[in-house]
C-alpha cells in the first residue's frame, strides 16, 4: 500500500480539493477547507473538519450507529436528540393513539384507535417529575403479567383511560372512562408489604373477600329495591344494627323487648307448646293445658220454644268426671207445673224404674222433707213437693223455674249414678205462698252408662216448657 505525507493537497490549479478516485485512507485527521467529492471510499480515523461542502458517491458510515444512505437520503441512527419541533411526517401513531392508516393522504390517517390492554412483563415504577404530579395513559386496561408489579412512586397519580374511552364503548352516553381497569392478581402498597390506600373508596360490583374487616361498614342500595345482606363464614359478628325496617328470618333474636310490640297478634304457637283451645289455658311453664280440678267448660245449650222437654243426649261421657247444668227462667205453659229430670242410659230408655230421690224445701213457708223411693209409676226424679205450693207458675214475671243441676261419673258402669241439685221458683198467683226453694238429691238405680239427660216441666201430665234456656257445662277433677 502506497501512502502520501503531507500537510496540504490541493488540485492542480490549486483553488480547490482534489477528486478523490478509488478507496482512500486517512491516518490522522482530516481537515478540508475547500470541496471534497468522494468518488469511492475513504476512511478517515482521526477528527474531519469541513469548511465546505463534501459530496460522497455511496454511502457514509459514521461508527457503527450513525448511517447515511446517499441514495435514499435516510439517516438511521441508534438514537436521536435534540429539537424536533420542525420534523415532519413523524408517524401519526406518537401519543393520541394509533392512526387507522400511515397514509397521510387517506382521512384514516387522522382517525385514530387504542387497545385495550397496555402489557406489563416487568416491574416498573410510574415517577412523574417534580413538575408533574400525575402520569397517565390513553390505555383503558393495564395488564400484569407473570410477577410483574405496577409501582407508583409516592405524590404521584396514576391514571388509566385519560382519554375516558373504556373497553366496552361509549354507546350513546358521555367519555366517563367506566370501562377502565388495572387487572393484576394482588395489589400491594409502594413497598409491597401493605395494603394500597383507596383514600375515595372503593366500589365492587363482584364479591369481596377479606380474612378481616376492620372499621365501621357502611352502605346503601342507590339502585336495587331492597339493600342487599352481608353473609360470611363464619357468621358476621356486630355491634348493632339500625333500620328503619327489618324482614327474614328472625328464628335467632333473642332479647326482644315486649313492650316494644305495637301492632299485629302474637300466635298461640309463639306463646307456649302444646294445643291452644277454647278448653286450655297456658300455664305457667309456658305449655297449654286443660283447666285444673273445679273449671267449667262450656257444652252445649237447649232452648225451650214451646217445647216438651229440653234434652242433651251427646257429650256426656267419660271426658269430665262432673257435668253441670244451669236452667234459666224456664216457664210453663200450664199454670202450678213442676220440673223433674229423666236419664237416658245404655238400656236406650227414658222411662226405667230407677229414680229415687230425696228433698228438702220451703213448702208454703214451712220446711218439707221428702224421700222417694223409684216406682214404675212414676218415671222421673222429682224436684220439689208435688202440690200446688211447691209448684210454678206459669206468668212470665214471676220468672218461672231456675235451677242448676249436677251429675256425677255418668259413664261409669260399677256404681249407680248420683246427681244433686237446687232450685228457685214462685208458685201461681192463686197459692199465696212465698217463692219456693228446695235442695234435692238423685240415686238412679241402675249400672248403666247415663248417656243423656231431659229436663220436664209440666202439671205431671200436661204442659209444655213456653221459654228458657239450660246450658250443659262439663267439670273435670284434673
């Protein structure tokens, strides 16, 4: 290789550069203070200074990062900077979005779009300089992926979706930006080892799980008919709860203050066990039941229209040890008639040899004492004295007869039935005696369940019962 030494070449009439044909080599630096055209190659390692224009045939290659390409007149380089306030055609994709077209002819060109994920692969962390305090992205959604974290450096605000486009669309309302998100399987705060502050809240249309809740939780229902529950597992534990109204199952209140129930009917099933009835009451240890020894339950009850006899012939059985009978003002439709009281047995007959009987009265202001002995003559058990002075008279204000009435054990079949009584009554005007008063007992002679009793009040053959009423309770011991 053939080399030159010199300070200064110049062309062969010296008023500018030579042509430099072929590969050259310069060792050192270059300075050329006039033209230099470059038909071939030259390699410069030193530092070239050019005071005029210099014109290369190919290519210049300046290291390995800067190109020049003489043909196209592109310049490629690793990187760029510097004002650039006066490039053009830069692509239409930097900052807004991406164009629909890098035809800058086509209307497309100006038409821009955004996906709807920005991929994160690796941790970053979003630090807006001093001057700023909020970064942001036109991207809806940010996407973490494997165990990238998104860190946002304290003071600084970072904001999805500036441009409020979401991923689902605008349709016909406003650019809230609802549609945005940050997807990622945990947030943690700046240094990872906390919870992130939500210092505005935070809403969750999905559910919400949580080890704990910490704090008072609060809410409403803007949208739904009724506010909607909190449900956990274990169940959920508070201090209180205020309501206007409250609706469910409240099969686990306890401590309900009675005197707070103002309206509705608390049901017997609420009160105490057992059956509620018209013939039970609740107890005090808060089951229902049957009366004690000695309470009335009431049967049935007969009322006389002009009636032969007022008889009861069902629900007199075993149930009540005790049937009672209270007869009210019956009067008679024949003037001096006297009540008396048949037994129905098993022996199905009213008229049995077997009423026997003792009295003790006020007869015509003179006390009377009678035993009666059952005769097949007389089928009945009488009531009082059989004249006129014990009798009853028949005129409505003198009240008729009155009286209340005991049977005893009526179903049982070893011993004979037994019943006792007392009555009221006033005789006809015609007597002149004062009101009649007799107490009377009743042996029937018979081992037969008593299964109905009849109540007569006429002159021992004629007569009917004008009015009144005999009611029939029933007595238990237990």
């Amino acid at each position: 290789m053939s080399e030159i030494n010199v300070t200064t070449i110049k062309n062969e009439n010296a008023d500018y550069g030579p042509n430099l044909v072929g590969y050259s080599t310069v060792t050192g630096d270059l300075n050329v203070t006039g033209s230099l055209r470059v038909g071939g190659g030259v390699t410069v390692s030193g530092i070239t200074t050019f005071s005029d224009d210099i014109t290369f045939d190919g290519n210049v290659s300046v290291g390995d990062s800067i190109t020049l390409y003489a043909a196209t007149g592109i310049i490629t380089a690793a990187k760029y900077h510097g004002d650039g306030s006066e490039l053009v055609n830069l692509p239409s994709s930097a900052g807004l979005g991406t164009a629909l077209s890098e035809d800058t002819t086509s209307p497309l060109n100006v038409i821009y779009y955004t996906d709807a994920s920005l991929a994160i692969g690796a941790t970053i962390t979003v630090d807006a300089p001093d001057s700023a305090k909020v970064a942001y992205t036109q991207y809806p959604q940010v996407t973490l992926n494997g165990s990238a974290d998104l860190i946002v450096a304290p003071g600084d605000d970072f904001i999805p979706d500036i441009l409020g486009i979401g991923t689902t669309g605008v349709g016909s309302g406003t650019l809230t930006g609802d549609g945005g998100s940050v997807r990622a399987d945990n947030l943690r705060n700046r240094a990872g080892t906390g919870a992130p502050n939500a210092s505005n809240g935070l809403i969750v249309t999905g559910v919400a799980t949580a080890t704990t809740f910490d704090g008072n939780v609060t809410g409403n229902a803007d949208t739904a008919t009724n506010a909607q529950g909190l449900t956990g597992t274990p169940s959920i534990t508070v201090n209180g709860v205020t309501a206007a109204t409250l609706s469910g199952n409240g099969a686990s209140i306890t401590n309900i203050d009675a005197g707070n129930i103002a309206t509705g009917i608390v049901t017997t099933a609420r009160l105490g066990s057992g059956t509620a009835s018209a013939d039970t009451f609740l107890n005090g240890d808060g089951e229902f039941k049957e009366a004690g020894g000695g309470a009335w339950t009431y049967l049935a009850t007969a009322t006389a229209s002009n009636s032969a006899t007022l008889e009861f012939t069902s629900n007199i059985d075993s149930t009540y040890d005790t049937y009672a009978f209270v007869g009210s003002h019956l009067i008679p439709t024949v003037d001096a008639s006297f009540l008396s009281i048949q037994y129905y047995d098993s022996g199905a007959s009213w008229t049995q040899n077997a009423y026997n009987g003792a009295l003790r009265g006020n007869n015509f202001n003179v006390t009377v004492t009678l035993g009666v002995t059952a005769n097949v003559s007389i089928p009945y058990f009488q009531t009082t004295n059989m004249n006129s002075q014990a009798s009853t008279s028949n005129s409505t204000a003198r009240g008729g007869v009155n009286f209340i009435y005991y049977v005893f054990n009526p179903s049982n079949t070893t011993y004979y039935t037994h019943g006792l009584g007392h009555l009221s009554s006033y005789p006809p005007v015609s007597v002149g005696a004062d009101g009649v008063s007799f107490d009377f007992s009743h042996v029937y002679s018979r081992t037969q369940a008593v299964t109905g009793v009849r109540f007569i009040v006429n002159d021992s053959t004629t007569g009917n019962i004008a009015s009144g009423t005999v009611r029939m309770y029933g007595i238990k011991n237990s």
